[in-house]
C-alpha cells in the first residue's frame, strides 16, 4: 500500500528535463504531510491556503476515518480545492508493504518498508471472529533485549505519527475476510515511551470516536517501564491500558537480558507501578518472557511473586519463540504450567499467552531481521 497524490503525477507529467523532475521531487519531498498532521493542524494548513478551516476536519475525516489514499476520493471537496491541496500537500508517507506473510493460526506479518529505506512491522492477531493489530512505534530498538531480535538489530528511528497510523489504516483495510479489527497493542518494534510524542499524537487519533475509533481499553501501551515517563501519567493517560515487560524479578540478570533497562532498577519501577493513578478495577499487566531453563525456575516464580505482590496487577506469561540464531530456547509447557501454578497460589492472576505466529516468526522484530539475512521473506513482494 503506497499513499499518492495526484499531484505528483501532473508535476512529473510529459518529458520534463530530469533536473525539472528532480526540483520537483524534491519540492514534493517537503510538502506536509497530512497523515502526520492532526485535524486542527490540517484546518491551519487549509486557512494557509486561503481554504475555510472546516476543510480540515473533512479532510481528516476521509483519512483518518475513511482510509482515503487520494485526494480524488474526497467527493465531497470541491475539485477546486482537491486541486489545490494536491499541489500543496501529500497525503502520507511513501510507505510500502515489502512481504506479507500468513501463519497456519492465523497471525499475519507485515514488512513495511519506510520512505528512507528502513524496515518495520505490524502483526494481526486472530482473537476468535475478530483481530488484534500489533504496531511499532519504532524502526529497530534501543533497548537491546538479548531475546528480541529488534534488539539485535539496534535502534534506527522513531516513527512518525503517519508512519505509526499506516500501519492501523491499512490492517482495518486488509484484515482477512473484512474481519474487524478490534484491539490495538504497542508491541511490536520499539519502545514506544522512547517516541512518546509521536505515539502520544497518533493515540490522539486512534481512540478518537470521530476517526480511528479505537477503544481506549482495548488499545495497549507495552513498555520496559521508562520510570520517569510512568510516573507522569495521569489518571486519563491510564484509560488506555499498559503493559509493562518485566522478564526477570532478579536485578542483574533483567540487566543483562533488557541492558536498556538498566536505567530503571526494579525497585523504582516497582514504586512507579505502586503509584500509577489508576481507576477503581484497573490494573496493568505485566509481561514474562519465559525463556526455557532461565528465568522460569521455581525461584523466579516466587522472586517474581514477591515483587509483584500488593499491586494491581495481573501477569501475562509468554513462551518464548526462538529465533534462528537465537541463544534461548522455548520452556517446556509443564515448566510454564508450573511457573503459573506458583503464581496462581499466591492469589496473583496469571495467563498464558499463545506465541501466535510462530510459523511466520511474529515475535517482535523478527520480520524486519529476517529480511536482512539471505534466504529471508523480503525478496517476497505483495
Ligand atoms: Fe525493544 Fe521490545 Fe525488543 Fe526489548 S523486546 S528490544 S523493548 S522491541
């Protein structure tokens, strides 16, 4: 999927010498772009144009709302103005699908391939009659968890509050069978409180009942637990859901697993969870990678226990899904069974979460990694 602008085809139009097509791509190139822009800075953009402001909020609304690709979709804009924003404006960014592939259980993976090359991914998740969409928010990640195969990668660059919305736009576009895409998760590259900004931006869109309409409940944050950013939300800030992703209760052993971690020792991340101004009934979820035969040992159910106990949270525990070249392997189901028994005795609630995907590799970052390995999917094209 690849956002055009009829404009660009007029100015390119004919024989133009290549310096012209260049000055012009280039002219192009520094156009807004509408999809990084929210409603009222696209009503500024119209009044700049000497357009009524309200344009703006039609124009949001065929894009965010409708999945507008082109201006000559904006049937009720006047062909005047339709012009006029072609000449002025591009609707999104030039992001493209560069494979797309189907797991047996019916996880689908998408690799996007960004304006400037780099690569990131979003996952959808069957959840029964309707799907879940796994984003990122980054390309690559700082954090380096030894686990993930974004972190191999290293972090490249945040994405842009289009690039992140692209990703939601063209799932409820595609899903299989027109299924509903219902739920949103900030899992898939990335650590999204490292690009709070452009993640915060985007929210402002997706759970806006006018636009992507997202429910706020059903729309997840996963972070490592950035402290200083937890310990700025507010209680509205919480009516969206959060995920924090623990993986070790024992200090040096989470430092060597998540080394960007190391910034928030787990006993200030422990008192940021304690004090999140959390409604009546909520709670966050923490989030276990259980990797076989290293952190899903009896003490680390109990250590986990410890510090998990007196918060409002429950426990999402996750089997790891190696990777080629991974150094850890999967635990044993009667490992996880026991690691959640021990949880569950404790009076903590504890779920096992199904690795979805495992044939097309959909644990976080593991497309984009393997589309820069020979024998990757990335020579696949949709
Ligand atoms: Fe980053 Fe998440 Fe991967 Fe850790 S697990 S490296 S935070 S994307």
């Amino acid at each position: 999927m690849t956002f055009t602008a009829e404009g660009a085809a007029a100015e390119g139009a004919g024989d133009a010498a290549a310096t012209r097509a260049g000055d012009a791509a280039g002219r192009r190139g520094a156009l807004p772009r509408l999809l990084d822009l929210s409603p009222g800075e696209m009503s500024e953009l119209c009044a700049s144009l000497g357009e009524k402001p309200y344009r703006g909020r039609q124009l949001a609304a065929w894009i965010f709302r409708k999945g507008a690709g082109s201006f000559s979709e904006m049937t009720d804009v006047s062909l005047k103005c339709r012009s006029l924003l072609a000449r002025n404006a591009l609707i999104g960014p030039d992001m493209a699908k560069e494979a797309e592939d189907a797991s047996p259980d019916g996880a689908v993976k998408t690799l996007w391939r960004l304006p400037d090359g780099l690569k990131t991914e979003s996952v959808l998740i069957p959840d029964g009659e309707r799907y879940t969409l796994c984003v990122s928010s980054q390309a690559g990640c700082a954090v380096g968890c030894l686990f993930c195969r974004t972190g191999a990668m290293g972090f490249k660059r945040n994405l842009t509050q289009g690039e992140i919305l692209l990703q939601a736009l063209a799932a409820r576009r595609g899903a299989p069978g027109g299924a509903p895409v219902t739920n949103l998760v900030f899992m898939g590259m990335g650590e999204p409180f490292h690009n709070l900004h452009n993640v915060r931006r985007a929210l402002g869109i997706l759970n806006d009942p006018e636009f992507m309409a997202f429910p706020r409940r059903q729309t997840t944050i996963s972070t490592i637990g950035v402290t200083p950013a937890l310990a700025g939300l507010t209680a509205s800030d919480l009516k969206t859901s959060l995920a924090v992703s623990l993986n070790s209760p024992f200090q040096e052993e989470r430092d060597r697993l998540m080394p960007g971690a190391r910034a928030y020792p787990l006993d200030g991340l422990r008192e940021a969870v304690r004090l999140l101004p959390m409604r009546k009934g909520r709670r966050i979820t923490l989030a276990y990678v259980l990797l076989g035969g290293l952190n899903d040992t009896p003490a680390h159910a109990d250590a986990l226990a410890r510090w998990a106990g007196g918060l409002r949270v429950k426990i999402n525990l996750i089997p790891f899904n190696p990777w080629p070249g991974s150094a850890f392997s999967k635990p044993p189901d009667g490992a996880v069974e026991s690691f959640r028994e021990r949880l569950t005795a404790r009076n903590l609630t504890a779920l096992t979460r199904k690795s979805y995907g495992r044939e097309v590799s959909a644990a976080c970052g593991q497309l984009a990694g393997q589309s820069e390995s020979p024998g990757g999917i990335a020579g696949r094209r949709d």
